[in-house]
C-alpha cells in the first residue's frame, strides 16, 4: 500500500468521527466494508463530503435530503448500504 493511501485512510478515519451518534454507527460499519478497498480519487470524494456538518451529512444519509454533488453520490450511497436499515424519508 503506498504512503498517499495510508495517509489518506488515516484522515478519512479522524474526519469521520461525528458528533451524531447515528453517522458514527454508519461510519464505524463503512470502515470496516470499505475503507480498505477505496481508491484514492474515492478517497478524496469521501474527505471531501466530511467536510459537510453533520444535520446535513446525517440528511444524505437517512434520505431526508438528495445528494446533489454528483462525485459524492457513491460515497453516500455506500454510506447507507453499511449502515443499519433506516427508514428513508418519502415525499408525500
């Protein structure tokens, strides 16, 4: 594994320790499915949408808001499939 990947890992894993509780159930299960077999553009997707608050991380998450970065749409999209399930948010 080159240096650049472990550093990034490395950052990917601090950035991602949230202040809601339920982003830390997905991220925890996330690092475990995934962050070993992310690339490294994947890599600088996933720190790039870290630097979203949590509300509005948490709202791409559970569905209540569309993801409208198209680069992030991957990374939110594996987000949810290691998570627990959760009731997404439908319009009516």
């Amino acid at each position: 594994m080159s240096s650049t990947l472990y550093a990034k890992r490395e950052q990917v894993k601090w950035r991602s320790r949230r202040g809601l509780l339920e982003l830390d159930i997905f991220f925890t299960r996330f690092h475990e499915q995934y962050l070993e077999t992310l690339t490294e553009a994947q890599l600088d997707d996933l720190l790039d949408l870290l630097t979203c608050d949590d509300h509005e991380l948490w709202a791409m998450v559970n569905g209540s808001q569309p993801c409208q970065v198209d680069r992030w749409q991957d990374m939110v999209s594996r987000l949810r499939s290691s998570g627990p399930n959760i009731q997404q948010h439908r319009e009516s």
